[in-house]
C-alpha cells in the first residue's frame, strides 16, 4: 500500500511539468500549505517552471521508487518494556530482548492508526521473523495480514496472542516447549498453513484459533489442554481426525464445523456436553472413539444441529466385549478377552456355580490371565471389567463382559482292565465331562517310568502284542484340545495292575462205562471253561460239549459209544463289561476208551 501511494505521488508530481499557465491554480489548490507550515509562500513560488523541472529530476534519479520503499522498510524501535524489534532492508524482522511483547488491536493493513487503533511499528513489508529466546509472548496482531512464510518460536514463549498469525501466508510453524496459550483466532485464516505440532504443556486454545485453516490437515491436541474455544478448528475441512484430550468437559458451539473432512474422532470420558452446532456438516463422520462405557456416553448431553455426531458409530473405550475360557492344567484355567483401547487395566471375577456370586480375583493389565488353584472336575464362570486410572486418583469402571464357563478336566475314576485275548488286556473306565480325549501310559512292573501307549477318543480303548506271563500297570488321563493347538491335561488316574497269565489248562482223563471224566489246571482270571469233544475215526473235528463255570474244574461226559475213542480239549474264557468275551488257547488234546 504504501509502494503504491509513493508511486501515485511520483507520476501526479511529473505530471505537473506539463501544466500550462491557466492550470496552476488548480496545482495551488491541491498542494495548498497552511500559513503555519510556510508562511511565506507566494502564488509565484508554487509553480514556476524551473521548480518542476527540479521536482521531474528528483524522482527518477535522486530517489527510484524501490529505493525508498526499502528505506521505509528499515528500522527498529521497542515493542515491549524489555523488547526491542528491528528490521532491516531485506525485511528481516528481529525480536530480542525479555519479557512479554505488546500487544496491538489491528492489523496494518486496515490503516488510520489512532489511540484506539493501534497497529504494529514495522507494518507489513516483513519477509522473515526471528524471535529470540528471552521473549515470552507474542503480541496480539503481531504478523497478521504478513507475507511471512515460516517462524520458529522460541522455548521461552508462554504465549501467542490474539490475530498474531491471523490471515498471513505463514506455511511453517514450529513451537517451543514452553507455549502455554494460544488467544483466540491466533491463526485464524492461516490458508497455507496444513500443519502444526502443538507441544505438551499447552493448556488452553481460544475460540476460533484455527478457524477456517481449510489446508490444516494435522493437529495433535496435546494432553495437557484444559480449554477448546468455540469455533476453535471452524472450517478446518481438511481435517480428518482429531483426539479431545481426558479432562475436556464441553466442546463449544460450532467447533468442528463444516470441518467436512473429520472421519475419526476421539473424546474422553470427562465430556459432560456437546453444544449446539459443534459437529454441523462434519458429513464424513463415521467414528467415534470414546475412553468411557456406553453407561457413560448416554449421558452426554448433545446440543442441537449434531446429527454427524449422533449418527456416527460409537467405540466405546471401556467395552471389552466377549471373554473366552480354556483349562490350561489339572488345577488352572486361562482367560482371555477383547481389549478396551482405552483401559488402564481389568478386573477378573469368578464363580463356582452358574447362578452363584461373582468374586473378585485379581487386577491385570493385559487382556490374557491364568487363574490357579482350581479343582479337578470342577465347572467355573468368569467375567472381566475394564477400568481407566483417572489423574485424581479415582477409578472409572467399564461394563460387565458376557460370562463363561471354564471345565477343568477331571480325575478318571472306575478304572479297570481285564484281558481280552492270549496277548491283550482291555481298558475301561468312566468318561470325563468336557474333555477332547485320553492318553494311555503303561510300564512293567518293575521298571517304574511310565510310558505312552496310545490316545482314546471313547472311555474304553485295546491294548495288544503283551507277553504272557508278564504283569502291567495302567494309567489314564483326560485332555482338551485347545483353539491355539496345544492341550489341557487332566491329572492322572490310579494305577491298575494286569498279569497276562497263561491261559492253556493241563487236561486228565479218565474213561469209564460210555463216559469219560475231564479234569483241569486253573486258569487266571476266568470265568468258566468249554468242553470240545471228538470222536477217534470222524475226521477230528471238535464239536462243544459245554460250558463250565469259574469254579469248577472237572466235568463227566456221559451216554459215549461204548469201547470208543474220544478226544477231548478244553479252554478257558473271561467275560468282558461290555459283553463280549475273550478267549484262552486250547488245551493239548486229550483222549480215553469207553467200556461196554
């Protein structure tokens, strides 16, 4: 502006060279002085024509245009009590000194200075700001409607003051760690500008800070902020998501408004009330991220015109969602859950029955737990709450997950084993609730370590190729398979001894009148004993004669052919639980005459 007002001048005052006679009235009453200025001026003196020739030289070689706007440029004074300001011909400005800045109430460019509209000395024709370290705060006006580009602001700076940036073509800012406030509309219609780092330690934004930075896409809110000004990110449609730092208790009206490109949102759990207009065309809205419970959010009162914020989806920050049990040993129980993204930590609660009371277990600070000292065979229900450490020291409670029910493998009982053939013994026992299988282990007495034999998915299970005459010990134990591919075991059952004794009896005979008596050894274990019989002269088949029971160990077969050989064989037998029956070998055959 004021390059423009010097040039104006410069070409009405060549201008004049070329006035005739008649027009230098008219010269006079324009540039007309007062007595007070030169009271000795004379119509004659205004205007004759060797004084404009000397005025047409002065401006083009005595003073170019650029040359005196670069003077203009150049100077320096104070701006605040222990500030001083600078600025040299390039149009670098210098802040140095201690303490606060002044501060302004309007921008340069408006003009009309007065006491009551005060602008900043070095005007508008800055290119470049450097602010010593020692300077605490940046007056209000300071750089607004400058071209300035980019400023790094010292570590001593607490304050940036009202319109200090305000419509400048500032691209680049960095902050000290020592910014306390940032006063309303400090950046307000800063269009270039697409980032800020705002430091930790900042506690309070003024309304309409940022208002219509419609480049600004990033602005990390830093902890430590008490305070959001209404209208603060007003217009701010480049950005995308913001997080509202744990303590804010209002967002102002027209906040994020028209901020078209917001997506995610994050509020804490402080938030008491959202007001009127505060989300007003934020169309892209989709989620929002809240530390608390879905209790807590239902009571956030949301003013009128927020309809992006009462549409999008809420992720509740103290929800853990479901929970899921598996037994992990004979006695343990591990339980896993969602995490709350905004937890501290959770609380772990058990009961002993489906409709019993829930007792605290313990506190974690993961979402995995292993809970011990369990027993055997034993149902149990578990849930989980988060929970968020609050600065004050109290403790704000998510909600209930759902319940489940962890079964932890039990003890198998009614264990028993018989044999089921010369060289196999049979296992039973009673099945275990709850379980994926079993394992088999067996050693030789004698040789203590016990070994594993083979895995069950029934309550009964064969085990073969055993050598007669030796005697075995059993154990079983229940599992589970687990989802991530490993296994519960339950503990171990009773030891129970089998002897494969052998199974072939030692047959007499003695004959008689058409009748032959059998007599025989014990066999192990039996349950009674077959009579096959075979007449001398037939071929040499056998044909059953009879059963005998477990305690009997003779038998006479009567009505033979008289004076005939017969042949005989024997073999014992065992009945089995499940209703079949396994079988000895035969005896050696045995054959006597009948008489008559």
């Amino acid at each position: 502006m004021r390059k423009l007002t010097a040039l104006l001048l410069a070409l009405l005052l060549l201008g004049a060279a070329a006035c005739a006679e008649e027009e230098l009235p008219a010269v006079e009453e324009t540039f007309a002085l007062t007595a007070e200025e030169a009271p000795e001026a004379s119509e004659e003196a205004l205007c004759p024509e060797e004084a404009v020739e000397g005025i047409e030289a002065a401006v083009p070689e005595e003073l170019p245009i650029a040359v005196e706007a670069a003077a203009e440029n150049a100077g320096s004074g104070t701006c605040g009590e222990n500030l001083r300001w600078t600025l040299d011909a390039d149009g670098l400005l210098t802040i140095s000194g201690t303490g606060p800045m002044e501060d302004y109430n309007c921008s340069p460019y408006w003009g009309n200075e007065s006491e009551l509209n005060r602008a900043c000395p070095w005007g508008m024709n800055i290119t470049a700001v450097v602010v010593e370290e020692g300077v605490t705060s940046i007056g209000s006006y300071a750089f607004c409607d400058s071209n300035l580009d980019s400023i790094t602001l010292p570590a001593t700076l607490t304050r940036i003051g009202e319109s200090a940036f305000a419509s400048s073509t500032l691209s680049s800012i960095t902050i000290g760690e020592g910014l306390e406030t940032i006063a309303s509309n400090a950046f307000e219609q800063c269009m270039r500008l697409t980032a800020i780092e705002l430091p930790e330690g900042l506690t309070a934004i003024g309304s309409s800070a940022f208002r219509n930075c419609v480049n600004l896409a990033e602005a990390a809110i830093p902890a430590t902020v008490a305070a959001i000004g209404e209208g603060a990110f007003y217009g701010c449609r480049s950005l995308s998501a913001i997080v509202i730092p744990d303590g804010i208790t209002e967002i102002g009206r027209e906040t994020f408004y028209s901020a078209g490109s917001l997506t995610t949102i994050t509020l804490p759990d402080s938030l008491v009330s959202v007001s009127g207009y505060a989300f007003t065309y934020c169309t892209r809205l989709s989620e929002v991220y809240y530390q608390g419970s879905r209790a807590s959010w239902q009571q956030v009162a949301i003013g009128w015109d927020n309809d992006p914020l009462k549409t999008a989806k809420v992720i509740y920050g103290l929800e853990t969602g479901g929970i899921a049990g598996q037994p992990v040993d004979t006695n343990a129980a591990r339980l896993t859950w969602a995490r709350a993204w905004s937890a501290d930590g959770y609380q772990l609660f058990r009961a002993e029955q489906e409709d019993g009371a829930f007792t605290w277990i313990k506190n974690c600070t993961t979402a995995v737990v292993n809970n011990y000292s369990l027993n055997p065979g034993a149902d149990y229900w578990y849930r989980v709450r988060p929970y968020r450490d609050r600065a004050d020291g109290s403790r704000l409670y998510g909600e209930y997950s759902d319940t489940v029910r962890v079964h932890i493998p039990g003890r198998i009982e009614s264990f028993t084993v018989t044999g089921k053939d010369t060289n196999c013994a049979f296992l039973r026992w009673d099945s275990v609730a709850g379980c994926t299988g079993y394992q088999v282990f067996r050693t030789v007495a004698g040789s203590g370590e016990y070994t594993w034999v083979k895995n069950a998915t029934t309550a009964q299970v064969a085990n073969y190729c055993l050598q007669p005459g030796t005697t075995y010990y059993y154990k079983i134990r229940a599992y589970v398979d687990l989802p991530d591919g490993k296994r519960a075991y339950g503990p171990y059952s009773d030891g129970v001894k089998f002897s494969v004794q052998p199974q072939t009896v030692l047959l007499k005979l003695a004959g008689g009148d058409r009748r032959i008596t059998l007599s025989w050894s014990p066999a192990a274990q039996a349950s009674g004993y077959q009579v096959f019989c075979a007449e001398a002269g037939t071929g040499g088949t056998y044909t059953w004669r009879r059963n005998v029971p477990a305690g009997q160990l003779a038998v006479t077969i009567g009505a033979l052919k008289a004076n005939t050989d017969y042949w005989f064989i024997v073999r014992s037998y065992v009945d089995l639980p499940d209703g079949g029956r396994y079988w000895g070998q035969y005896s050696e055959p045995k054959h006597a005459w009948t008489r008559k």
